[in-house]
C-alpha cells in the first residue's frame, strides 16, 4: 500500500515496507534515497527521521560536488578564454607592427636620400602619422590586455634619477618647440634604488608629461617628486588649457577625451589616462586629478614602491661600449626574415654603416647559410613558415654556433620575450626599429 505524507517540505513515501526521499539540490530532485524496514522494529516516524537527516547529508555532499565541478568548468573556460585572448592579442600585434615596420622602415630610408622641399613636407607627414600610429596601437594592445587581465608587471630595480634625465631628453626639446619650459623639481631626497616595474612607470610619465606638454601653450610643465613613508609621488602640473568639470568624472574612461566635439584640435585615441588610471591601479597605487579651465591641471600619482635593495648597476662606459669592435664594414651579417620588404629595410638600413649582409627566407635556409659562413651577427625573425627563429636559433646552438643571434619580432607579450630567451636568442628588436637601433644593437653584442 502506498502512502505520502509531506515531511518538513519534503515528500516522504512508504511503499509497503520500503521508504523513497528525493534528493533535492537547489530545490530540484537529482534522485532518491530507498530503504527496506523490517515490520514492527522501529517507530516509522523516527526512521523518517533519521533518514531525513542522512539525506540531507548525502544531499549537502552532492551540492558540494557539483559545485566543485562547476568551479572546475569555470575555471577550464575562464583559462581558455585567456589563451585565446593572449594569442588574439599576439596576433593583432604582430599583425599591425610588421606592416608599420614596412611603413616607417622605407620612410626613414626615404628620408636619406635627395628631396625637394614639398617632398621632405609630404615625407615629415607619412613620419608623423606613422609615429602616430605607433602610439595608438601600443595603446590598443596595452589596453586589451588590461581588459583581459593578462597585464604582467615586471618587477625590478630601477634608478630614478636616470628615469628623470630620460624624461628631460625626450620632452625639453618638445618643450622648446613650443616655447615653453619643461623642469624636474624633487622636493625630498629620491632613494637611488627603488623596486618597480621601469617601463610602466615610465609609460605613465611619458602619458602624463606628454599630454601636458600638449596641452599647454604658454608658461610651463613641471614634474614634482617626491618619497615618503607612502612611496614614491610625482605630480605633472601645467599652464595649460585645464579640463571642464564636466569632464573630469570620466577622465579615466576608456575612448573618452575631453576635447570630443568633431572640432576636436587633439589627435590621439583616448586610452592613455585610462591606461596610466589602470598601471597606476595594478601597482596598488593612486591616481587623481585637479583641474581648473584655462588656468592648468595637476595630475598626482602615488606608487608605494619601496626601496631596492640591491644597487643598480650602472654603465660607466657609456660611449665607449665594445671599443675593441673591428670596423662594421668588416661585419658578416645574416638577415632571416620570410618577408622581402623587411630584408631589404634591414639591408639598406645596414649598408648605412658598410654592412652588406646576407639573407634567408626561413630557419632551414639559416641554417644551410650557416653551414658555409662564419656570421659575426645573425637578426632572426621569429615567425617564418618551414621553420620558425625559434627551432632555428635552437638547432644553431646544438651545433655549437655561439655568435650573437637578435630576435627581430612584432611580438611584445612576455611569453613570447621569454621564448625568445629560452631557445638560445642574445636579445630582441621589437619591430618597428630604426637603423640606430640596429646600429645600436651591433655595438652591443660584437665583440
């Protein structure tokens, strides 16, 4: 004979001799508890009893377990979503810095050779936008990979004294262009030493010096710094045009310039403050803004960095590195890039400095080139088909070549850097460079 009865909110149902309990997780039946009792043992009502209790043990350990594998699940797809946005990233960079490499390369090697002046005008706009560019896809790419949450800080010891000349030597001439001054006041003692992410930091400051100095017109840009027991401080103060108040609550946004009528006197994509409000916010540190229409702005930034406590090393011989390097002309050079466009930028950037190098398309043809030559230096690229940089860097360190080999990459992920390391490169030229920096690159590593 069947009977049901509701037991605490739960149907209880006796079938003869044997006893049925849902198992219930989140309210919904996922299956059932029987039992056999045996007549006349036990009251019904205290078995009932029990057994609610064990089921709800029994219910509590499947709840527990689906919810382990829920996090589990979460967690595969939250890790695939950030492999795919890493290679998505990756992509993208190498994508727009191979052909922008092409873009400012031939115009640099333009630049050297005899224009009139309406030649030298139209050359002086292609630099500009392509330098424009540039700065807009750093932008992108940062931003995309704050968004995702793959944004690494790399800490280590930096000196800010030498962060500070950097500054004066990028910014006094662009000051000076504009009439109008550009100073470094420090208002306590700066440790030599302190512990940071370098190039972040110094991203932030060329962000936040940089808009100033675009932004004002007459009187003058100072940067103030600062260390207390709170960290380091520094504030980008300006004569500028100021932020309306109505602007200063989205400041930070992303795509959000304060200037945004199509009138707009400003060229720039609208990501740098929200990038620096973001570094700023990775490094634990604080980022705010004081502003007053025509009259300046004062942007303040807090970084708890402490101090290093290792010195930093400093290159005494500046100017005089490797001055037992036999004369470039003398060089043998290899170039590997499965572009040709990129092997002639590098073979004409080169020939600047009496360098005639060689080239291969892919890894296989480096190492057949290899075979029958002693290179002094090889710039590899790191994506070719057949055989990539990496493999090809490998195999040429099996084989016991131990002359420099330079990464010539778009990549910019620090996955990528690593790998570049790890296969056996000396070092890396992110694309897009300069002949100065393959000039510089040289110097540095053929002894």
């Amino acid at each position: 004979m069947l009977q049901r009865k509701i037991h605490q909110f739960h149907l209880v149902c006796w079938h003869d001799n044997f006893l049925s309990l849902p198992l219930l997780v989140d309210g919904e039946s996922v299956g059932a508890l029987l039992l056999e009792v045996e007549h006349g043992m036990v009251e019904r009502e205290y078995i009932e009893e029990q057994m609610l209790l064990v089921r709800d043990l029994l219910a509590s350990a499947l709840t527990r377990q689906i919810r382990a594998e829920e996090t589990i699940d979460a967690r595969q797809r939250a890790e695939a979503s950030e492999r795919a946005t890493k290679e998505f990233v990756a992509m993208i960079n190498h994508e727009l810095r191979t052909p922008l490499n092409g873009l400012l390369g031939n115009a640099e090697l333009l630049a050297s050779t005899s224009l009139d002046s309406h030649q030298q005008q139209f050359l002086s706009n292609l630099v500009h936008s392509g330098e424009l560019l540039r700065v807009i896809i750093n932008d992108l790419l940062d931003f995309s990979k704050i968004s995702a949450g793959v944004m690494a800080l790399i800490v280590a010891p930096f000196d800010w004294h030498d962060l500070e000349k950097v500054m004066l030597g990028i910014f006094t001439p662009k000051a000076t262009e504009k009439a109008i001054q550009f100073v470094i006041e420090q208002r306590t003692v700066i440790p030599q030493c302190l512990m940071g992410d370098q190039e972040r930091i110094s991203q932030i400051l060329v962000n936040l010096i940089g808009n100033a100095i675009k932004f004002t017109h007459t009187g003058m840009v100072k940067l103030v710094v600062s260390y207390t027991d709170d960290g380091l401080e520094f504030q980008v103060q300006d004569t500028g045009v100021g932020i309306p108040s109505s602007a200063l609550a989205t400041l930070f946004d992303p795509f959000v310039q304060a200037d945004r009528s199509t009138k707009r006197h400003y060229e720039g994509s609208g990501l740098g403050l929200a990038i620096c409000h973001n570094l700023v916010s990775l490094m634990k540190g604080q980022l705010d803004c004081q502003s007053v229409e025509n009259v300046g702005s004062t942007f303040r930034v807090l970084l708890p960095l402490r101090r290093g406590s290792k010195p930093v090393k400093r290159n005494n011989k500046s100017g005089q590195l490797n001055e037992r390097l036999k004369p470039l002309s003398e060089l043998k050079v290899l170039v590997v890039d499965d572009i040709r466009m990129n092997q002639i930028i590098v073979q004409e950037m080169l020939k600047k400095f009496g360098i005639m190098p060689d080239t291969s398309f892919t890894g296989l043809e480096a190492l057949q080139a290899v075979e029958g030559n002693r290179y002094d230096l090889i710039f590899m690229d790191c994506r070719m088909p057949e055989m990539d940089g990496f493999e090809a860097t490998e195999r040429l360190r099996s084989l016991g070549y131990g002359m420099p080999i330079i990464a010539i990459t778009a990549g910019t992920t620090l996955e990528e850097r690593k790998r570049c390391i790890v296969c056996g490169m000396n070092d890396i030229l992110t694309k897009p460079y300069t002949a100065a920096d393959l000039e510089k690159m040289i110097r540095k590593w053929v002894r």
